[in-house]
C-alpha cells in the first residue's frame, strides 16, 4: 500500500522569502544611502561653493564628534535603551581638558583624565539603570543637567583658549594630499571596530536579543544588566574622546560647549533605521544618518537659512524617522501575519483527508 503524499510546507522566516538583493537594497539603510547621495547631487548642483574641498573638510569637522557619540548611541539604542547625556559629558570632559592643561598638566594626561572621566559618568549612568533598575530616559535627563552643572560649575561663565599649538594643530590638520580632517582616521577604526563588534560577535547578536525581549534573552543565558552596564560606560569613553577633540578643535573650552548636540546624535541614529523600540538597525544606516543631517545642514547654511529653520527641518526628520519605523513595523507585522495563515491554509488543504 503507497504512503499518502505529503506536501512540506517551508517554516522559513518571512524575511528570508525575497532574493538576497531585495533584502539588501530595500532597506531603510539603502533609502538614506540614497537619500544622501541625492541630497550631495543636488546641493553641488544648487548652491554656491558647496562642492569645494573646503566644504568638505568643515563639514567633517564640524560633524565628527557627532559621529563618534553616534556609535555606542547606535547599540544602546538597539537594546531598547538611551543616554540623552552624551553631550553633558563631552561638555565636562572639555572643562576638564582646559582646566587641568592651564594648571600645568601635559596635555595627553589631561586628555586621559577626561577621557577616564566619561567613562566614570558612563558607570554612573550603567549603574543607575542596571543595578537601581531605572528607567535609562529618566537616569540620563537627570545626569544631563548634573554632569552639565558640574561643567560650568568648574568655569563658570569663562573659557579656556590657551591650549599646545601642536596639539590644536593636529585637530585641524588635513590627511595630507586630501580635504579629509586627520580626525576621519580613528573615527573609521572605531567605526570598524563596533561595527564588528555589533554586526559579526555574539555580543552584538546579544543586544539584538536584548532589543526584541529583555525576558527571552536573561532566559536563553544573556547578561542583560551587565551588558547594558558596558554600553554606558563606552558610551562615556566615546563622549569623552569627543569632547577633548572638540576642545582642541574649537580652541575653547567652556561648561556649554555642545549644548543639545545630544538631539542631533539620536536624529541621525534613529534616521539612520535603528528603531527606537529596539532589536533592529545597523551601523552603516546611522552613518549615512550622520552625513546626511550634517550635509543638510550645511547646504542650507551656504544658502543662507538661518539656524533656527534648520533646527526645524532636523525636528521633522527625526518625527518622521520614528514615525516611519513604527508604520513599518505595523506593515511587517500585517505582512508576516498574512503570510502565517496563507500558510495554514495550505498546510491544512494538503493534509489527507482522515
């Protein structure tokens, strides 16, 4: 007697049902990829003196701390938390690099105390989240106006200008035979380095898992406090490697510098396709979230828009990133769910009749 056939129906995930290229195209990385290359075409094209080295080279510095804050902001957003006190600390750790360089101090130990310094408010930080189990929205407003008044608290309403000429020579200094600021070369290093860390590592499949259910991943063996705790604290490293490069580059330092540049940070990341709820996004989206946002930003300025109007147009694109991410989301989860019954259905029409 011959078995009755029976039809498999695959269990495949809905993301793996369109060719590789889809997927790797269609993407809300790949749009803003677009995007920005669009916006460079036209602002080129459109106004004056956009597309001269020099542009280039202010607009990379001018945007470089931004990216650098960008890359540890991209994983703890991943993992469904945030640190809105990013720009307070490079705002102590520039205090901190003026104050003890005028009292005598070389000036690589004084870039290493407030490099050391960030990270200490990023344990500050990772310890109130993670082990008093705070929310990290309301930790981190809270550490933003304190590690803010300590800064200004230090100067007052003076500022520090007197810094090593060599020093504040190599901030500003180009690759040579490029318009690309020095500064380019270890933000590409980190860059690569958490991109690793983030996309080809248990660790970054870990923050992944963290993102999509706190619960499953403390389940399946993931440290889900100690490793938001690490976050923090990079986050703060970062936040302080930003603040001595702005000091050197700016050739000030003052307890306001980089005030609500905390906002720019999460506008890029969260334009750049990670999710502010969390388990989704990748590093090179928030890179081209950065550019963008920076060369927007320039754009408008070489026209002649004010900065007010600008801060505006960076609101809008930050309301319409999240607002895309959750519509999008609701799309996927319609689509898959469609997918799950068509697939019932099937299932069920070639089970053999009893």
């Amino acid at each position: 007697m011959t078995a009755p056939a029976t039809t498999v129906v695959s269990t495949g995930t809905p993301a793996h049902a369109h060719p590789f290229w889809r997927r790797a195209l269609i993407t809300r990385e790949a749009a803003i990829i677009a995007l920005l290359v669009l916006v460079i075409v036209y602002s080129i094209a459109s106004v004056p003196a956009f597309g001269s080295p020099l542009t280039l080279t202010y607009l990379l510095r001018d945007i470089a701390p931004i990216l650098l804050i960008a890359l540890p902001m991209t994983l703890i957003i991943v993992t469904e938390e945030i640190d809105l006190s990013v720009a307070s600390i490079l705002g102590l750790s520039s205090v901190l690099t003026g104050v003890l360089t005028q009292a005598g101090a070389p000036f690589p130990v004084a870039a290493l105390v407030a490099i050391v310094a960030g990270a200490v408010c990023g344990v500050i930080n990772g310890f109130l989240v993670t082990v008093v189990g705070l929310p990290s929205l309301a930790v981190t407003i809270g550490t933003l106006a304190l590690f803010r008044g300590i800064a200004v608290g230090l100067l007052g309403t003076t500022a520090i200008t007197e810094f090593p000429e060599e020093w504040t020579d190599l901030a500003k200094a180009l690759i040579p035979g490029t318009p690309i600021p020095v500064i380019m070369i270890p933000f590409v290093v980190l860059a690569i380095v958490f991109a690793i860390l983030l996309h080809f590592t248990p660790f970054g499949r870990a923050l992944y898992a963290i993102g999509l259910s706190k619960e499953a991943a403390h389940f399946s063996g993931i440290d889900v406090a100690k490793t938001k705790f690490t976050l923090f604290v990079l986050s703060g490293a970062v936040s302080g490697l930003a603040g001595v490069y702005f000091t050197l580059l700016y050739s000030n330092a003052r307890g306001d510098n980089a005030t609500g540049m905390e906002l720019q940070v999460i506008a890029a990341v969260l334009l750049g396709g990670v999710s502010i709820f969390g388990g989704r996004g990748a590093l090179h989206g928030v890179i081209a979230g950065v550019l963008l946002i920076g060369t927007l930003g320039s754009a408008l300025r070489l026209a002649g828009t004010s900065g007010e109007v600008i801060n505006i147009i960076t609101g809008v694109l930050l309301i319409l990133s999240v607002v895309s991410a959750a519509v999008l989301a609701w799309a996927r989860g319609r689509r898959i769910s469609r997918i799950g019954r068509r697939r019932l259905r099937t299932a069920r029409a070639a089970a053999p009749t009893p």
